[in-house]
C-alpha cells in the first residue's frame, strides 16, 4: 500500500462506512528512552535504572472513520511478545469495539500477521474485516508509529520505573492523554503524508 492506494481503500471505508485502522506493535521496559530535560545549570541530571531487561509488548491500533470526522485509540498491554494467538485475541476484542462495523486494517509485515494460524483467522472474518499490508521498511506510512514516539518521549522519557508494572501505568497515562486530545491523532496520520 503505497499513498495512492489510500484512496482506494477511503472509498471503500465511505462506501461501507467503515474505519480504516492502522495497527503496529511496540515494546517498553524499565530501562528508559534518554530524552533531553532542564535541570539547574551546572547540575547534569541522571537517570538511575535498574537494567532489568524484563519487558511488555503493546499493541495498539488508530482508527479512522470512513468520513475523517472521528478517530479512535484502542490498546492491549502483555508481558512477553507478541505472536499470532496473542494477536488473534486482540483482534478478537477489536471486533467487539467496532460492534459489526466494517473495518479495513493496515499494518506490517509482522511474521506473526502472516502466520498460518492467523491467515486462518482472518479468513474467518471477511464479514467484517479487510487486511492491508504496508509495504516493507515503510514505518512512515504508519501513524501508529508517531504515537509511539509521542508516549515514549513524555510518559516514558528518563522515567526509573521500579517494576513493570510502573511502565504499564505510565504506558496507559499515555494512551489516556492521547485519546483524551483527538487532535494528536490526526497530527500522527498528517506526519505520514496521508489524509482524508
């Protein structure tokens, strides 16, 4: 899927009034993104972490409606990594947000998007869902990604967590400004040269 493709898939999204979702997954953990920061002159600020490399997986999706008017943020939270059953089930929870809505996905080329066990899924859910892949090395396309940078470089930026759990707080915090401030949403699709 290439910026042309888009209207392709808009029409298709009016047409069915539906949403366009874009979709990627992300990682964080106690060892915190360095972001610059003030600090009283002559006094270096330093960030103390615990270097455990114990980490949570995010997966996270921005939704468009079919008429550019309205955006959703929805997101999952797991110890570990993703693969496909765990995806599976995101979607599955997806379906039950969007209520029958028709939605046409775009995301990766994740190895566990093009599973198997998923392609099985997702063949399952023609009624409702439609898979687009972007095109490889092409994480520019994605506003997924400005949201990720957006929560990294405020609620995780030089942040000592002391347990995961600390980061999951944190990661939430985020995603609760996001969705609290539509605008960012559309911000993150306007960074990639796309629109509406």
């Amino acid at each position: 899927m290439d910026r042309g493709d888009l209207a392709v898939h808009k029409k298709k999204a009016r047409r069915k009034q539906g949403w366009i979702v874009f979709q990627d997954e992300s990682g964080a953990s106690q060892k915190p993104p360095l972001r610059r920061t003030w600090a009283p002159k002559g006094q270096t600020p330093v960030v103390v972490h615990s270097y455990k490399w114990d980490k949570l997986s995010i997966s996270a999706t921005i939704a468009y409606r079919w008429d550019g008017k309205r955006s959703r943020v929805y997101f999952d939270i797991i110890p570990g990594s993703y693969d496909a059953a765990k995806l599976i089930e995101f979607l599955k929870e997806l379906k039950r947000h969007f209520r029958g809505e028709y939605v046409i996905l775009v995301w990766d080329g994740l190895p566990a998007h093009k599973s198997a066990e998923m392609n099985a899924f997702l063949e399952s859910q023609h009624d409702w869902l439609q898979v687009e892949r972007l095109p490889g090395y092409a994480p520019d396309l994605n506003p997924v990604e400005g949201l990720w940078g957006n929560i990294k470089g405020q609620e995780l930026a030089n942040l000592s967590a002391d347990d995961l759990g600390e980061v999951a707080d944190a990661v939430k915090t985020g995603f609760e400004r996001v969705q609290t401030y539509r605008q960012l949403t559309f911000g993150f699709l306007e960074e990639t040269g796309l629109s509406f």
